[in-house]
C-alpha cells in the first residue's frame, strides 16, 4: 500500500520522537545512577520529548529522510536530539562506568524495538478495527527505527555509543590514542552517509536485527 507524505510522516512521528529521546534519556538516568548529577540538575532525566528534541536533528534531518526516500526510494531513517550532558570524570569509576552510560542508549532502543513488537504482535492477533492497521503500521515503524539507531550508535565511532563503549574496553594507552581519533568521528560519519557507504554498513545488520524481532515474536 502507498502512502503520501504525510501519511508517512504521521506513522513515523511517535516512533521517531520517543526512539530518539528515550535514548538520550537513558544515557542521563544511568550517569545520575554511577554518580554524575549532571544531566539531572539541567532536568534531562525526563520522558518529555520537549527537552530532548533538537530542531535539526530530531525534526528537519528525518523530515528529509522520508522526503527524499518518498522521491527515489531509498534510504535508513535516522536523527538524533540534544545529547545528555555527561561529565564522565564525574562517575565512581570513570573508564569502566563509561561503558554502561554509554550501553544504555542503545540498549533502550532494543527495549523500545521489542515494545513496538508487542504492539505489532497484538495489533495482527486481535480482530480488524479502524486502531489495528494505523497501530501495525505505527509498530513496524517503531521497530525499524529503533533498530536502526540502536545499530549506528554501536558503530565503533567516537563520539558515537559505540566509540565510547570500545574505549572503556580498550586498554589505558590504546584507549588514549583511540580518544584522539574522535576529532575525525562526524567527518567520517558525514562521508560514509553521503557516499552511502553506511547504508552498506548498516543494512545487513539491521536486516538480521529485525529478522530476529520477527522470530521470537513469530510475525
């Protein structure tokens, strides 16, 4: 079925918003939890989109996406909202703890991804109304975008998720000198998305990604 553009956009909406802030929401909570307040005295450990949303990035950015793939047919929905502020020096144990501040975005994703499922699962069990086909096609969007951010933040990129995961893993000397390529992380990130080489990275990821979500909830 062909949608409109702005069928499109109401579909993806909700997905987009909740999928791109709860993340960034995620990563305040878990800091607040390893001793960085930081992100909790600015008000950002919060579930109001509001204080997360980032005109550019949550807004104009997957705005496009879907313009552009509506015109040629292709393309990954992404965005991103205002990054939570974290002072990682002022975590218990700054290198370790780095690691599940920076797990926690992604894994609310995952968590987000298998939520929409659920509301998949139950939309194609019950018998069709006017809610279960906008409700089916809300929680296939949901999927997809929350697995697909959930894939290109854990790119080992910094300062993506990912990048920041590896070096909290990384030993001491190797993880300095890996902190020094993260100058070059949105350059390189910019020419992978232009060249369309990250399409090429994330495709058979998200791919699997989904196909999994479809296995265990038997889609």
């Amino acid at each position: 079925m062909e949608f409109n553009l702005v069928q499109t956009i109401a579909i993806y909406a909700l997905p987009v918003i909740f999928a791109i802030t709860l993340h960034e929401a995620a990563h305040g909570y878990v800091a607040r939890h390893f001793g960085d307040l930081t992100a909790w005295r600015l008000g950002r450990i919060s579930l109001n989109p509001v204080r997360h949303i980032d005109l550019v990035g949550t807004i104009v950015v997957p705005l496009v996406i879907l313009v552009t793939s509506k015109l040629v047919g292709a393309g990954i929905l992404f965005g991103w909202a205002k990054p939570v502020p974290v002072n990682f020096h002022a975590l218990r144990s700054p290198k370790r703890d780095m690691l599940w501040v920076a797990a926690a975005g992604p894994a609310a994703n995952l968590l987000m991804a298998m939520g929409w499922a659920m509301v998949l699962k139950l939309a194609i069990m019950v018998p069709p109304n006017a809610f279960t086909q906008p409700a089916s096609l809300m929680a296939q969007a949901g999927v997809s975008v929350n697995i697909v951010l959930m894939v290109l933040n854990l790119l080992p990129i910094l300062p993506l998720d990912g990048g920041r995961i590896a070096f909290s893993l990384l030993p001491e000397r190797l993880a300095q000198r890996y902190a020094g390529l993260e100058r070059f992380g949105l350059p390189i990130l910019l020419i992978l998305i232009f060249t369309n080489v990250l399409g090429l990275i994330l495709g058979p990821m998200v791919r699997a990604s989904i196909g999994l979500i479809e296995t265990l909830f038997q889609f």
